[in-house]
C-alpha cells in the first residue's frame, strides 16, 4: 500500500469509528517502542499503575520481543 492508501484507509477507519459512536480515534504505529518508553512502561508496571488491567503485566515481555 502506498501512503496515499494508507491516509484513505486510516479517514475510513476513523469515519467508521465516528458512526458507531466513538468520540475519539487514532491510528498508532506498529513499531517496536524504543528504549526511553520501554523504561517508562516498566515503571509504570512495577508502581503498580494498571489498575485492572493484570493482562499487561502478564504480557509485556511480548512487548519487547514479538517474536
């Protein structure tokens, strides 16, 4: 796909999110976070700031290391 594609299919996204009700949407990039957030996200881990949300704990290596 090119990048003139991709901004078509990220408007669609974005239109169809709007039409189910959505108040807000975003397209985030795929790829691999670097250092600095990783060490923001470990923190934010390890202070125990997820709340209810234990699935990211118990997935973060997959963060790092997808493969």
């Amino acid at each position: 796909m090119g990048e003139a594609d991709d901004r078509t299919m990220k408007a669609r996204i974005v239109e169809r999110a709007g039409e189910l009700g959505f108040s807000h949407c975003g397209i985030a990039s795929a790829d691999r976070p670097d250092v600095v957030h990783r060490e923001a996200f470990e923190k934010w881990v390890s202070n125990g700031d997820l709340g209810t949300m234990d699935w990211m704990e118990r997935g973060r290596r997959k963060e790092w290391t997808p493969n």
